[in-house]
C-alpha cells in the first residue's frame, strides 16, 4: 500500500529532472529569434494621452455618490466635466463638501486595471485650475482621504479591471441607472 505513494513521488521528480534537463539543452534565450506571437514590445508600454483642463466646476452638474456610512463630508462628480479616455483612463472633477459647507474640488484620473489615482489640478475659486507640481500615479489605499477615489473605482466606474464603455456607461452607473445595481446595495 504504501508502494503507491513512493511510486508517484518518483515519477513527479523524474518528470521535473526531465523538463529541466530539456531546458538546459535549448539554451539560454537568443532575443534575435523570430517573434512569432506578432506582438510588438512596444505595444505593451502603457502610455498616458494628453488631457486638457476641464471648465470651471458647475454645482448644477454635481452628481452624489455613496462612501460609507461614516463618512460625515458629501461627495460630488461635476457630470460635465466626466470623461473616459483612450488610454482606459476615467478623468473627472470630485468634490468634497464638508459638514460646514466648505468645498474642496480637484481634477483626477482613475486608472482600473492598477487601481491607481492621479490628481492633476486643485481648484481655486479666484485663480482657476492649479497644475499640481507632483502630479504622479499612486496607488489607492482605503485611507480617509483615498476612501472616495476607492468608491468610485470599486463600485462606479471600474468592472473589475476594466474602465467603463464611455462617458455615458460611467454616468449611468453613477447616478444608478438602469444598467447598474450596486453591488452592495448602498444607493442613496
């Protein structure tokens, strides 16, 4: 009975040693063999489009959206300014309204398939758009001030790893259309 075991053990090692073994006999790989996948490396890189400022933020545009439920601000994408490029990335005006009415409103990118942020301008009633200087992607965590990026990437705008269709799929589930069930079912 015992036979069996040992047997299969056996086998597995011949198997590994014989697949090594047939590896070390190609030899190491020449990067002057033919590509015969068709695929250019060069596709691979990812490289972020040009975007240009949106308008001035317009509360008649602002569309709420749920965080969690201790979250004491209020949380707005300005509709018009919402847009989903070809690089698969989802830009957008958010602003955060405090319980004292104070508004905080900044222009950012939402990458899906990394789940990463960007913040590219911050809003200023008298100047206009404020280019950030270090305006870089960074990874979403679930701290406080990343929370609303993450609801939105999580449960508005990103299936999976995928950014939405176009502009008008991302605001149909951002205001809960039809299309759109919230996963959790945590719609105001």
């Amino acid at each position: 009975m015992n036979r069996l075991p040992n047997l299969l053990r056996c086998l597995g090692a011949a198997v590994v040693v014989g697949a090594v073994s047939q590896a070390l006999a190609v030899g190491p790989l020449d990067d002057r063999r033919e590509n015969t996948l068709n695929v250019d490396p060069e596709d691979e890189i990812w490289k972020e489009q040009g975007y240009e400022m949106p308008g001035a933020p317009d509360p008649a545009n602002y569309v709420g959206f749920f965080v969690n439920a201790t979250a004491t601000s209020q949380f707005f994408v300005d509709r018009s300014h919402l847009s989903v490029g070809e690089d698969g990335i989802v830009r957008y005006v958010l602003v955060v309204r405090s319980p004292s009415g104070a508004e905080s409103v900044t222009f950012e990118g939402i990458r899906c398939d990394t789940r990463e942020r960007r913040l590219y301008a911050s809003w200023h009633a008298q100047g206009g758009w404020a280019p950030l200087k270090n305006s870089s992607w960074q990874l979403m965590g679930q701290s406080a001030y990343n929370r609303p990026r993450a609801a939105l990437a999580e449960d508005y705008f990103c299936d999976g790893n995928a950014p939405p269709r176009d502009k008008k799929a991302a605001l149909l589930r951002l205001e809960g259309g039809a299309e759109y069930t919230d996963p959790r079912k945590r719609m105001p």
